[in-house]
C-alpha cells in the first residue's frame, strides 16, 4: 500500500468511527427515552470511576514500562543477538507487570477501597 493512501485513509477511517459513535449514542439515547428512562441518569451510572481498577492498571503499566526499560539496558549492556533478547524482552515485563499487580493487590489488601453509593 502506498504511504500517501495510509495518509488519507487513516483520519478519514478515524472521522467515520467517530461520527458512526456519535450516531449510535444518540440512537440509544432516544431509544431511553422512548421507554421513559433518562439517559443524563443512566450514563452517570455507567461511568463512573472505579479507584481500585485505575490503580491496578496504573502499577501494570508502570511495571510494564520498568520492564520494557530494564530489557532495553540489558540486551545493550551484554550486546545479545535477536533471538534471546526477545525472551528477556517479553520476560522483564511479564515480571514487572506481575509484581505491579502484586502491589496494587497488597495495597488494596491493607487499604480496602471504600463502596460506592
């Protein structure tokens, strides 16, 4: 595929996704009301943020990225070849990643997240 196609086609895909959303939300909202619910209520509902998944989240990707980092120094500091830098590669993130849920699991553990409502 050219690069100058790619250039147009991927804003013009994205527009089309954005205004395809747009039309479905408006689609269900009207469909709400037609059975006399309120959609201002109903959306406040669905989205409102949960602490305790945002954290665990945040300590994978953070982990995730000490992993990435770490691997990164390490395959420059030894100089290894492709093959086994890409098991210390997907290695170090699993292992940091683990060790963040880990930590998000034991903060939650010592500071049970208070329930909402």
């Amino acid at each position: 595929m050219e690069p100058g196609v790619v250039v147009f086609a991927v804003p013009i895909a994205a527009f089309i996704m954005v205004v395809a959303i747009r039309y479905l939300e408006s689609k269900e909202n009207l469909s709400m009301i037609e059975k006399g619910m309120n959609p201002a209520e109903h959306k406040r509902q669905r989205r409102q943020a949960n602490p305790s998944i945002t954290l665990k989240n945040a300590l994978l990707f953070i982990g995730a990225g000490m992993g990435l980092l770490l691997a990164i120094v390490i395959t420059s500091t030894f100089q290894l070849n492709d093959q086994s830098s890409t098991g210390v590669f997907f290695a170090l993130i699993a292992i940091f990643g683990g060790a963040g849920m880990l930590g998000a699991y034991i903060y939650e553990r010592k500071n049970p997240p208070e329930p909402m409502g």
